[in-house]
C-alpha cells in the first residue's frame, strides 16, 4: 500500500510541474506530502497539545504525591489507595467508589435504552415516512436547533415545570390526583435522566439517521414482496443495516453519561454522586493526583464500554 | 397521485411531534418566564409582564457582571469559530490525498471527541499548572499563571470544535467531484486558484455551517471550560454557579439572552448557507451541476 502511494506522489508532482512550464515559472512547486503536512498540520497540533499531552499528564499526575495544597513530583500510588479506600475491608459491603460506579452505569443505561428507543423512531420516521427532501430537511433542522443553544438552559428550563410549585405538580393537585407535591421530580434521579435524555437524543437520532438514508428502499420492498410482515422487515433488514448508526450513536451517549458532572450536579441538585462528580470533587480540594486517578478509572472504563461495543459492528469499516 | 399513508405514518408523525414538544416546551417556558412582572417568582403562574429582569441584567445590578462574561464568550467564540474553519477546511483538504499521520489525526480526532470532557479539562489544567511550576522555578518567580482564556480556553474549546469541523469535512468532500478541480488545473489554475475560485464557492455554504457549529459549541461549552478557563468566567459557567443560589427570575432573563445570541447566530447562518445555494443555482454557473 505504501508504495503505490510514494509511486503516486513520485508521479504527481512531474506532472504538475509539466504544466507550470508553460505560464511564467515561479518558485519551485511544493511536495504534495509537505504541502498535507501544511494543511494537516495545524489541527495535529492542536490534538497534541491540547488533547494527547493533556492525557499524558493525567496518568503521569496520577501516580504523583500530594499535600493539602500542592502538588509532589514524586511516585505514590495515593490517588489510588485513596480512591479504593476501605474496598476490600468492608467486603462484602460495596464501598464508596463502586457505590458511585455501579449508580453512574444505572444511569446510563437508563439513559442509554431511552435516548435509543426515541432516537430510533424519530430518525425512522425522519428517513422512511418523510418523503419530500425539504419535509426532511426542514424537520432534522427543527431536531437540530436545540443543539445549538445552551445545555444549561436546557436544563434549568425544567425547573419551572418539575418545582414544588411547577406546572406538573400545580396541575396534577388541581385534578386532585395528588394532595401534596410530588418531590421527586425535580432534583433527583428521575430529573437528571430526564435532563439528559432531553440533551442527548440528538446524538442518537443523528448517526441513526445517517445510516437508515443510505439503505436501498429497494431492499425493503423485497423484503415485502418476499412476504415479510413489517415487524419482520424492521428487525431483519433495517435493524441491521442501521447497527452502524446505532452503534455510534450508542457510543455518544455512552461516553457522554459517564463523564458528565454537570447534568447530575445541576438537576441532581448536587447531591447525586457519580464518576464524573468524584473527578470534579477533588479537582475542587485541589487533590489533582486522586482526581487524576479517578480520571484514568473512568477513561479505562469508558474505553472498555466501547471497546465491547465495537466488537458488535466493525466501525472502521462502516465509517 | 399520492398513496394512502400506512398507519404507523401516523403514529410515528405523533411520536415526533411529542418529541419536538419534549425538546422546545421546556425552553419556551424560561423564555416566557424572563418576562415576569417584578414582584414573579420563578414559576407559573406569570405575575404581570415585565422586561424589568432582563433591562437589571443590563445595568449590571443584578446577580453578576453580565458584560465582562458577556465580552470574554463572544470574544472566545469568534476566535474559535475562526480558528475551526481555517483549520477544518485545510485539514479536509489533505484528507483527500492520502499522507502519513492521516490515520493518527483521524483517531485523535475521535477519540477528542469521545473521551468525557472532565478528562480532557482536568489534562489541560494540569499541562498548564505544570508549565506554570516550571516557569516559576527556572525563569521567573513572579510569574502568575498562563492559564487563561485565550491559552488554555481556547485549546480547550478546539478539542470539542474541531472534531466536528473535520466529520462536516468529511462529508463535505465524500460529495464533492475531484474532476471539478481538475478541469481547473487543466485550464491553466494554480492549485491556490483551484482552491480560491472552483473548490472554495461550492463548498461554501457547508463552511459556514462549519463556522455555526463552532461559533457555538464554543458559546454554550461548559464541560471543557470548566477546569481549564483559568480565573475568569464565560456566560455558562456563570449562569450554572446560579443554579444552586438562584431565588428569582433574573437566571431565566440571562439563559434568554444566551439563547437570544444563539439563535441570531443560528439565523445568521442558514440565511446566509440559503442564500448562497440560492445564488448558486440562480447564477446557472454549472459549478454545482456535478455534485447531484
């Protein structure tokens, strides 16, 4: 494969130089591969230093010492002893930090099963009942839009209507279905799954959709002339032929829930823990190396989600 | 002329319209709210109609200094944005030719995209911190910091930008005919021109749209910001310190005002994206004919 590529760039330039022969010559023409480097370039830089040694960092922190205020550049294994604190003592109690995982797993798989369900159909009807190009581009704009306004005041658009005094609440006490105000609907599990189901969907219904548009209608009218029931088309043809969509899609969310700190702390009302939370926690008792520590745990978890995830679809082959 | 419509058009058409109910309800709710008479609480029902909290926001008697954080997100938002096209398009424009390191950018790109914001801010805080130790111990004592919004704020925002900028990239060029250019060069165009005159006008409209996303990805970002924005504050990390404090409408008058600024970008944008694949079709230039 490499060879064909340097036979190519060996051949290309030849030939564009061949055509500046004739206009008034200039400096010589730039290599193709440096003038990639030129254009690539910049982008890689800003990967390596404000993502990959940013990452470097993390694991080399984690194993660092620390004090009340400070960090120390010397080896411990402190942020980690800390963070696994009391596990193996308290068996068969689970302790505080796998509490705190299996409750952020909880709520990404409620997350997880409910941005996918909804993200299935809307891009369902979004590819296959929607006909007419602008129908379709005008309505993905409309599923679009609120990704380009504020999480924040996403979520904080909940608080008039979930409160104590919220629409919900005053509305279900008129009807007299309730005497006193529901108090877990804001400011607790139920919320912050809702705040982020409200969120992310988006994320679901974008690679979803992206996969069913490219599927041959053809195929779906073979299926039926086959004799195929639509239950059986959807789960024999389209459902796999929309894995790869899933599968990204899934992967978003995912990653998104695992890490997230503000959406359980702003709708949990702080008091929900999660691996995200731990992270932002001790970055705030200014303990980086345990913070790090925590940082590389979920990075391996999240890596290890994915992972098994890719095993169902080959991404770099649909991609 | 038209089929019948199966029934499960119909259920999936109210699914959708519950879905985009879901999505829009709550906002439109805050937005309303911002416009509570001066005595209103933070529900419904409203107590008059007032644009009093949103004129406190703008003397800057209410809760923070709206204009500093104000400045310092649009300030930061434009760079982003400018930066993210510039080096989304360059980049987009090497991926067409294969070149080593093209499959370590692709994945480091991904992988900014998917590994949980916290991670990537504490990593930069902690780059920076240790640069600052550094500074301080080898060159000079005095020094404060380095982090701020323009170093590590604006690398911080690149990671969530430009990920985005590459994949719209990415789809840009799967539809767009090489042959285009080539006629260019055939006809005597440096690849500069090629790129000025031919490549630039068509895939125009979906550079802007590369701009809207990184206009505002960097406006609303607060994950990223977090850790690595240094001392100061942009509007959304403002606005989320609120949400544990808050007590009266004053938080729903600021998230209208982000939002405000979001959808005139958002306007902004598509107009303009609609107005040049308008010009484009008008002006019967068969640049664009290939592309179908």
């Amino acid at each position: 494969m490499d060879t064909s590529e340097d036979i190519l760039q060996q051949a290309s330039p030849d030939l564009v130089r061949g055509s500046d022969t004739a206009r008034p010559a200039k400096a010589a023409r730039l290599s193709p591969s440096f003038v990639s480097w030129l254009q690539a370039g910049p982008m890689m830089l800003v990967f390596l230093a404000f993502f990959l040694i940013p990452l470097v960092f993390v694991v080399i922190v984690s194993f660092w010492d620390y004090n009340e205020y400070q960090l120390l550049p010397a080896f411990s294994g402190r942020g980690y002893t800390d963070t696994f604190e009391g596990c193996i003592a308290q068996l068969p109690d689970l302790c505080t930090i796998a509490k705190t995982y299996l409750k952020t797993l909880k709520l990404c798989f409620l997350v997880w099963a409910i941005t996918l369900f909804i993200g299935f159909w809307v891009a369902y009807f979004l590819a296959f009942h929607v006909k007419s190009k602008t129908w379709q581009m005008g309505l993905s704009l409309l599923c679009t839009i609120p990704f380009w306004t504020s999480n924040v005041i996403r979520m904080i658009a909940w608080i008039p209507l979930l409160g104590r005094n919220g629409l919900v609440n005053s509305g279900l006490m008129k009807t007299g279905l309730i005497s006193q105000p529901l108090e877990w609907l804001l400011f607790s599990e139920f919320s912050v799954v809702l705040a982020l189901v409200h969120l992310f969907t988006f994320f679901m219904v974008v690679p979803i959709f992206n996969s069913m548009i490219r599927i041959d209608k053809s195929l779906i009218e073979a299926a039926y002339d086959a004799g195929a029931t639509g239950l059986q088309t959807l789960v024999n043809v389209i459902v796999p032929l929309a894995k790869p969509g899933i599968v990204i899609g899934s992967i978003f969310v995912i990653t998104i829930v695992m890490g997230d700190f503000i959406t359980i702390g702003v709708m949990g009302g702080q008091q929900i823990a999660a691996a995200g939370k731990i992270i932002e926690t001790r970055v705030n008792a200014l303990q980086f190396p345990a913070a790090a520590a925590n940082a590389v745990i979920l990075l391996v978890i999240t890596f290890l989600i994915i992972t098994m995830m890719s095993r169902i679809v080959d991404i770099k082959k649909e991609l | 002329m038209k089929e019948g419509r199966p029934r499960s058009f119909y259920v999936l058409a109210i699914f959708f319209a519950a879905y985009v109910l879901f999505l829009y309800g709550p906002m439109i709710a805050i937005y309303v709210l911002s416009f509570q008479g001066p005595q209103g609480g933070l529900t419904f029902p409203m107590n008059g109609v007032s644009t009093y909290w949103l004129a406190k926001l703008f003397q800057g008697t209410g809760i923070i200094d709206l204009g500093a954080s104000f400045r310092r997100s649009l300030l930061l938002g434009v760079i982003v944005m400018a930066v993210t096209v510039v080096l989304s398009v360059a980049a987009g424009m090497a991926f067409r030719r294969k070149f080593r390191a093209q499959s370590i950018l692709f994945y480091s790109a991904i992988a900014s995209l998917i590994v949980p914001s916290i991670i990537t801010s504490l990593g930069i805080s902690l780059e920076f911190r240790i640069i600052d130790d550094l500074i301080k111990a080898h060159w000079n004592e005095n020094f404060e910091t380095s982090m701020g919004l323009l170093t590590s704020g604006l690398g911080a925002h690149l990671t969530w930008t430009l990920p985005f900028g590459l994949l719209i990239m990415f789809a840009i060029f799967n539809r767009f005919d090489p042959r285009l250019e080539e006629a260019a060069r055939d006809l005597g165009a440096t690849p500069w021109q090629a790129f000025r005159h031919v490549v630039l006008p068509i895939i125009l409209p979906s550079v802007i749209g590369i701009g809207l996303f990184g206009f505002t990805l960097s406006w609303d970002e607060l994950a990223r910001s977090s850790q690595a924005i240094g001392a100061v504050n942009t509007l959304p990390l403002d606005l989320q310190g609120l949400t544990t404090t808050v007590t009266n409408p004053d938080i729903y008058a600021l998230g209208t005002i982000i939002s405000a600024v979001s959808f005139a970008v958002i306007t902004l944008a598509l107009g303009t994206i609609h107005m040049l694949n308008k010009r484009q079709a008008a002006k019967g230039s068969d640049a664009g004919k290939g592309l179908v």
